[in-house]
C-alpha cells in the first residue's frame, strides 16, 4: 500500500495534530495562533495533497508548510508589536560590543552542567516550556533566529531594527533561557555533573 | 588564522555554531579556550546554542512530548473543516 493511502488527510488530525501543535505553539507562544496555524497547514495540505511526492513522510511534509504559516504568522505580529529598544543603548554600553564585541562584565556560570542535561530525557520538556515562556519581541528574534534559521537582515527587516538591537533581544532571549532552565532544572540524584 | 573577540562575537551573532564548517569552529574553539576576555560569555552563547541545536533533533525524532495538546474545541473545529474540505 502507498503512502497516500496510508496518510489519508482524514487521519492527519489524530496522528500528526499534536505534534504540530507544539512545534507551532513553542514558537509562537500563543495558543489560539498555533491552534490556527495547524488548522490552515491541513487545509493547505489538503490543497497541495497532489503534488506530495511520498519522498518524505507526510508528518515531515506538513511540517514544512507549517514552518511556512509560522513565519507568516511572525511576520505578521512583527508588524504589530513596536521592540522596545530604551534598554539597549545600556545593554550595549555595558558590552562595549560596538568596539570590541566583547563584555565587559563576565557572566555567571551555569548553576548545572548543560552538556550533562542535554543528555537527560526529561531536560528537553523544561527546556520547551521555557522557549515557549519567552516574551513578545524577545521569542519573536529568538524563534526566527534559534528556531527558524533566518538571517540577520531579513529579522531586521521585519522586526525594523537594527543589528545591534536585534543582537540585544537575543543576548536577553539566552538570558532569560538560562535563568528559566536553572530554576526548573534538578539534576537526577545520583548522577554526576 | 586565530580570530579576534570580535570576530568570534560577529560570527556567532550570524551563524548557528553547530551548522559552521568544521576549520572555522576550530580556529573559534581555541580563541574561546584561550581567551580571558571573552571566552566564558562565548562559551555561555555555544553551549545555548548547542541546546537549541539538539533540541531540534530532539524535536524532528518526535521524542519531546510536553503535556500540551490541541484543544478539544480546536480539534473538533479542525475535524469539521477536513470534512468539509477533503
């Protein structure tokens, strides 16, 4: 049996609806959003279902028109939401980025060692929920920079700032990560860091 | 070619470390290893970065499976649209 008959769209919803979810949801932290985002990626599908070439698994293939509604859909709130930039001359001071891309203030050590979570199963569910805790401007640079592999103009561009500012959101995007993963984080007993 | 602060700050504003090619995240690596100015924030910004890196292998396997679902409401008015549209 073939590919299309075995992922007939009417069955898209209970096998890949959930996943899409969450891969919608954690970048674009808005639940009516992501639930809209992976109604319109099914009706799309179903559209473009002829044109599915089996090449890739249909879970996959929807997942690429999602990634496609995603960025609509930042692009669209971009436009909406104005970055607030007071903080980053302050920020950028403080770095003496401009000169010499270096800070000149050493930042704190990791309260965990993040080689050793990255090895742990249930590290990766804090570590979504919080890139999905992530606020307005800040998740929106982080999930087109992180998630989605944009360059750095085209975030620019649609978030109209510049590089340095988008270099801000993003330095305050790891920050507050970092802070998230260490106050959820408990290393297993038993294990070693 | 041993690269400066900056260069190693520019870089990993514009690239994702683990998609650099091989020689340049070398010549990166040991300025980081061997700088007292910059090396531990840089480090800092590798290791997020090497987190955001596995998460999204983690996330293609499928094998992150927060408790977060579609909604009964949206599921239901999904189903209705497929319906209505196969």
């Amino acid at each position: 049996m073939n590919d299309k008959l075995l992922h007939d769209p009417e069955s898209w919803l209970d096998e890949h609806g959930d996943y899409l979810f969450r891969y919608a949801y954690v970048r674009l932290r808005n639940r009516a959003a992501a639930e809209d985002a992976v109604q319109e990626t099914f009706l799309a599908g179903i559209k473009a279902y002829d044109r599915y070439d089996e090449k890739t698994p249909v879970r996959y293939w929807l997942r690429g028109i999602l990634h496609h509604k995603v960025v609509d859909y930042i692009r669209k709130a971009a436009r909406e939401i104005a970055v607030d930039d007071s903080e980053d001359h302050e920020i950028l001071d403080r770095f003496k980025y401009k000169a010499f891309g270096i800070p000149s203030q050493q930042p704190a050590p990791w309260k965990f060692d993040p080689k050793h979570a990255y090895e742990q199963k249930e590290f990766w569910e804090i570590f979504y929920r919080c890139m999905a805790g992530l606020k307005e401007s800040m998740g929106l640079a982080f999930t087109m920079r992180e998630l989605e592999g944009l360059s750095t103009e085209e975030i620019c561009k649609e978030l109209r700032i510049k590089p340095n500012n988008l270099w801000v959101l993003l330095h305050r995007a790891r920050a507050q990560l970092k802070e998230c993963l260490e106050a959820h984080w408990i290393t297993p007993e038993g294990t070693e860091q | 070619m041993i690269m400066t602060c900056k260069q190693v700050a520019k870089a990993l504003a514009e690239n994702r470390y683990y998609e650099m090619p091989w020689n340049r995240r070398i010549t990166m690596f040991i300025h980081i290893r061997i700088c007292a100015v910059c090396g531990r924030y840089h480090q800092q910004v590798i290791d997020m970065q090497k987190g955001i890196h596995d998460y999204l292998e983690h996330e293609d396997a499928g094998d992150i499976t927060p408790t977060l679902q579609l909604s009964d409401e949206a599921r239901q008015r999904i189903a209705e649209k497929l319906k209505k549209e196969k």
